[in-house]
C-alpha cells in the first residue's frame, strides 16, 4: 500500500514596500536618509532643483549625475507650504511626526515644519514597481498585483514556502529584492489574504512576520478591529456603539447579532474575518474594468478665465489614459469625466461610444461631450478622464464606416444636458 503524500498547509504571504515612493527617492538622493522628508504636493519638473543648487553653489558643475551630491539645505521644506497638494507617503522619520500618507502637505507643515518636501515621480515608481514584481515572480510564480507597491504571493508550493512557515522564502525574496533595487519590503505570511495582510503590517520596515491559526489568540485578537483590511472608519465607530473595539471582542459575538445589526452579506464576513477565515484565492490575473487618469489642481481654475489652462490639462489626460490603454492592450467605449467644485462637490457624466477605442482624439471629443452635460456655476478643483467597458484590443470587433465617420452620432446619452440658463457657453468648452 502507498502511503498518500500529506496535504501542504497553504501559506499566503503579502508583501509591502517600505515607504515605497520615499525609498526610491532615497535611491536618487541618498543624503536624505535619516531625515523627515515627505513626497507629495506636486509633479516633477526635473530641473528645478538643479537650477536652484546652481545658483546657490556656482563655482562648479551641477548636472543629473550629480544629484547624490546636492547639499541637503538646497532642498524645499514645508514650512509655509501654501497649496492644497496631498502627501503620497513619507519617510519614518517624518511619520515619527504624525505625518502619514493622504494628509494635506499644509497640515502636515504644521506636524513637521522641517520636514524635506519632493515632488512625485510616477515613472520612476512604476519602473521600480515592475522590477521587483518581476523578481518575486522568478521565485515564486503565483503572484497577485495588489497595486505599486504590494502584492499577494502563493507560497505554498514553493520550494522553501513551508519551512519555518515560509520564513525561508520571505528572507530569500527580501534580498533579492534589496540586492538588485536597494529597496526593502515588509512580509508577512499566514494560511490565507486576510492574516498575511495583518501580518505584514506588524513587522515594518524590513521585517518578516509569520501567522498560524494557532496564533489568532495571541497575536490577532488583542488587535483593534480597524486592523482588519474592509473594516474602516465607519464600520469601526459602528462597531464601538456595540461595545466592541478589538477583534477578540468582535470573535466572542453571535454570528446572528452581527447580521441583524451589520446586514447578511457584511455581518457575516465581520464574524470570518475575527475567526480568521478567508478562502480568497491568489488571482494572478484580472482584467480591468476602466483606466483613468485625474489632478487637482494647485489652485480652483475658472471655467473662462482659465480656459486655455483647462484645455491643456484636459488633453493632456485624455492623452495620458489613451498611452495607457495602448501601453496596456486594451480598448474601451464608455468615456466618462469627473469633476469636483471648489465646494467639495464632486460630478461624473458619461458617453457610450457605438465603437471601441483607444485614440486620444477619440477619447477627447468624447469626453467633451461629457463637459456639454454639466453646469459650471464654481470653480473646478480636480478633474478626470475615464474610459471604461474594457475589452482586449484584439478581441474588439472591427468599428463600422458609420462610427469611424462620426463621433457625435456615435453617443448613447446616459443623463440630460443642463438647463439652458446655464451661466455658461456649455457648446464651447476647455
């Protein structure tokens, strides 16, 4: 008689890079390290600051090359930052302050005044990310894009996923992962997504952490309930009114009470989510629903006196989600625009095409014709440029001559245009 192999234990692990787009910055601009510097506010324009140290030491040369040298009093502080420009992340040093990811750079002027502001770099961070996604993927396989700077890992089987509960593998995929970028990464492996997201968060920067069910008591439980991926703020201040504010305290209740008071769907997930309890498989691929592309701007702009400015940057995102679309593969046929008013107000319309397309112009005229459908009565602080109903370019079927010819026979209007006492020209926009 043969004796059966016995089943592996399935080990997930979650890997998160640390401070990811200050770390790189850190690669360009060594002498920072140590120092609270904050990404954010802004793009990149590339010569900025060489012009500045230019001027500040022009006894001798400054060029690209030469920015591991800049001295660290050239570079910008936040102090008296004035702008409405969002942190994206921030180095230990400055989250030592309370600076952290999606706080205002104003208010985070105020936490750490000293603090180094740079600009981000979107290019540079996509390219790190596809370089450490590709070397995971060399070791273990079965990977799931979590977005730029995370992903979910199968270890389970993969040579070295299961001794020391995966550990082996985690110290392996770290080094290589600093060996060929200078980069570090956090990791936590556990039996499923849930716990080894939790995981990863215990341990940073650099760290590895390894969860069993076992340890649910110990290490999980004692744990506020916002701890859990899907439990946010609301969702936690529900929770409270109920008395419960660790997920021990969430485990110890009736799956039946957390229905009736959270919904069937969601109260049930809150009762797993305690017990540890995720069956979520590692989806190497999924296709997208829609790509898009979206600024806020420095200032509100105004609808006419600054519509050679809004015109530029409109194009601009139209171009920028057609590159993407192309860079990508795919094709889509519903355009839709979001805008939000100096108000906080946010508005979305949408177009239907009778064709599918990636082309800029395409794109563009389309999503005029979304702006043909909104009443401009305030300033706009943020715009954006959707197109969604995805398919893969070579799956697309072929546009007819009627659509190719036109484009504005081409729409499927979802909502009515606005009011013709709109204060606004609304055929002869951006």
């Amino acid at each position: 008689m043969v004796a059966q192999t016995p089943a592996l234990m399935r080990r997930i692990a979650h890997l998160d890079m640390d401070a990811f787009y200050a770390s790189v910055e850190l690669l360009r601009y060594p002498q920072l390290k140590g120092l609270p510097v904050v990404i954010g506010g802004g793009r990149r324009r590339e010569d900025d600051l060489l012009a500045q140290v230019r001027q500040r030491y022009p006894d001798r040369e400054w060029g690209i090359e030469h920015l591991a040298e800049i001295p660290v009093d050239v570079f910008p502080r936040i102090a008296g930052y004035s702008g409405r420009g969002v942190i994206t992340t921030a180095t230990y040093a400055a989250r030592a302050f309370g600076v952290g990811s999606a706080m205002g750079v104003m208010k985070a002027a105020q936490l750490c005044p000293q603090a180094i502001l740079l600009p981000v770099d979107f290019e540079q961070y996509r390219h790190y990310s596809r370089l450490f996604k590709s070397i995971v993927r060399d070791i273990a396989p079965v990977v799931e894009d979590r977005g730029v700077d995370e992903i979910y890992i199968d270890f389970t089987h993969v040579p070295g996923g299961q001794r020391e509960g995966g550990r082996v593998l985690a110290r392996l995929i770290q080094k290589c992962i600093t060996d060929a970028t200078g980069l570090t990464c956090s990791i936590g492996v556990a039996p499923n997504k849930l716990l080894a997201k939790m995981a990863s968060e215990m341990n940073k920067p650099n760290g590895i952490s390894i969860l069993f069910i076992d340890d649910l008591t110990e290490k999980i439980w004692p744990l506020a309930c916002r701890k859990i991926n899907g439990i946010g703020p609301k969702a936690e201040a529900k929770l409270k009114t109920h008395g419960i504010h660790t997920i021990g305290e969430l485990a110890a209740c009736e799956r039946d009470g957390l229905t009736k008071h959270f919904g069937k769907s969601y109260g049930a997930w809150l009762f797993d989510a305690a017990h540890g309890v995720d069956d979520r498989p590692v989806v190497t691929e999924s296709e997208p629903v829609s790509m898009s592309r979206e600024t806020t701007f420095e200032k509100d702009l105004h609808v006419q006196h600054d519509r050679a400015a809004l015109g530029d940057i409109f194009t601009r995102l139209c171009q920028q989600v057609a590159a993407d679309l192309q860079r990508k593969g795919y094709v889509g046929k519903t355009i839709g625009i979001k805008l939000r008013f100096d108000n906080f107000q946010s508005v979305t319309r949408d177009n239907t095409l009778a064709f599918f397309t990636a082309d800029p112009l395409a794109i563009r005229q389309a999503a005029g014709q979304c702006l043909k459908r909104i009443e401009f009565k305030r300033r706009i602080r943020l715009l954006g440029v959707r197109v969604g109903s995805l398919v893969k370019a070579a799956d697309a079927p072929s546009p007819t001559s009627t659509s190719e010819k036109s484009l504005s026979s081409a729409f499927v209007v979802q909502e009515p245009p606005p009011s013709k006492d709109s204060p606004y020209e609304q055929a002869d926009l951006f």
